[in-house]
C-alpha cells in the first residue's frame, strides 16, 4: 500500500468527519502518505477505470443524486467547471418523482423500470434549460410539473396524489424519464459545441441509467463525438474511484497533512 485516500468533499458532513478522522488516524499509524480528493472529480476517475481509451481533452458530466456537474477536463487533475445545478440534482429529482409515484427507493432503477413499459411521448413534462447558452441545470420545476399532473387526476381535489394504474404509471415514468435525459443532452452537446470538444464523459449514479446511455450515444454518434461512459458498477460509489483520482495526486506529489478537515460544499481539493 502506497497511500491512504479519503473523498474529503463535498457530502454531508458528520459522515465525512468520520471518515476524514479514520483516514487520517491510518496513514499516522501506517506512516503512509494522506491524499485528500473530491468525491465528485472522484467519478470522472471511474470513467477511467476500465478503459485505454485517451479520455482528454473531454466535456465530461457527472450526475448523481447529488450533483449534477458539467467539467472541462484537460487531465484528472486539471478541471474546470461550466455548469451545475441550481435547485435538485438529477438524481434528486428521480427519487422524489419515484416517492410521488410510490415506487422504491431508490428512485434512479425504480424510474426506469416502470419506464420500459411506459410512452415516453404519453405526457410533455416542460424541460428546464434556464437562459440561452446557460451550462447550468434545473430539475425542480420538472418534479413539480410531475407532482401537479398526478395531482391534477384526482377529481376530488384533494392535495394528494390519487390511485393510478400500473400503465399510467409507466406512462409518467417514461415521460418524466425522457424529460431528464434530454436536458442532459441538450447541455452536454451546448458544451462540446462551445469548447470544440471531441469527447464526453459520462459518470455518476445516474450514469447508470439505460435510455441515458443509449440517448447519449446515438447524439455522440451523430455529433461525431467519442463517448466514454463509466462501467455500470462503477456508476455508484465506489472505493476505486476515489482510489484512482488519489493515485494520481499522489503522482503529483499532492498530499495532505494531518490537520486535513472535512468540506460540506467544494473544496480546492
């Protein structure tokens, strides 16, 4: 073992206080080098993982419940970022819309599998692209549309969502889905565009999901575009992710020190 990594940011902080003081209390007893990364850089490394592929310079997004974030990458250590979102991430959105649905948690495999079953043409949920040439994302507005049009089918007028049938509720799914996948799109490709970019790069939970996958592909193809997408396992997190972006700090010679702390929100990590 050459180092002791840990994903110092961002996240929920009594989890990354725990998990910044394990860290550190190993590479103090290991004497081993300590390597803070960002945990959202962190899944462009899987991206990464499994591939030969020159991956740079690329447009690369990484959406998650968390996050959704577009980067301009030169190399794994040289990002730069063009867009996020503004309210819910991708993932966050999904998960909400399952809940209004009642399908499991979590909502990213929940949504989709209902979807395969469902018109994606059966409702137009508005799509959210903010102003012209925004990077940024917005997905509140889209599960509000979603929650409303539920709603909207109970006659009675009460605020809740009614009984549905397993088609109408495939139908939603799919539409909603579709909604997702082409805000995703549409930013990614105003991005390539604008940087002349050759590659994507696609990773995150998110990333996970099929009709994403094959949407972004037939773009890429017509674009002209090479796309390199994460391997499904290790679209979710992982270890070797965080593994993999610390190899390279640590190539770099970018260490941390003892009094390494916990960041809620980004850090210059």
């Amino acid at each position: 073992m050459d180092a002791v990594a840990v994903a110092a940011c961002p996240g929920l902080t009594p989890s990354l206080i725990i998990a910044v003081t394990a860290a550190k209390t190993l590479a103090w007893a290991w004497s081993k080098p300590l390597i803070a990364v960002n945990h959202i850089h962190s899944h462009l490394q899987a991206v990464m993982l499994d591939t030969d592929q020159d991956c740079f310079p690329a447009v690369a997004l990484v959406v998650s419940g968390g996050h959704t974030s577009l980067y301009s990458c030169r190399h794994p250590l040289e990002l730069k970022l063009l867009g996020s979102t503004r309210d819910d991430a991708a993932g966050e959105a999904f998960d909400k819309v399952a809940m209004i649905l009642k399908l499991p948690y979590p909502g990213g495999p929940s949504i989709e599998k209902a979807a395969r079953t469902g018109n994606p043409k059966a409702f137009h949920f508005t799509r959210s692209y903010l102003e012209k040439d925004s990077l940024d994302f917005s997905f509140s507005g889209l599960k509000t549309a979603v929650l409303y049009h539920c709603r909207g089918q109970n006659m009675l007028g009460e605020d809740r969502v009614p009984q549905m049938t397993a088609q109408e509720i495939a139908d939603i799914a799919a539409s909603f889905q579709a909604a997702v996948v082409d805000v995703l799109i549409r930013k990614i490709l105003l991005a390539a565009r604008r940087l002349q970019a050759k590659t994507i790069l696609l990773g995150g939970g998110v990333a996970a999901n099929s009709a994403l996958r094959e949407q972004l592909q037939t773009a890429c193809d017509r674009e002209h575009l090479k796309l390199i997408v994460a391997e499904k396992k290790y679209c979710t997190d992982n270890a070797a992710m965080v593994a993999g972006l610390a190899w390279h700090k640590l190539q770099a010679g970018l260490t941390a020190d003892l009094y390494l702390g916990p960041h809620a929100s980004h850090a210059d990590l």
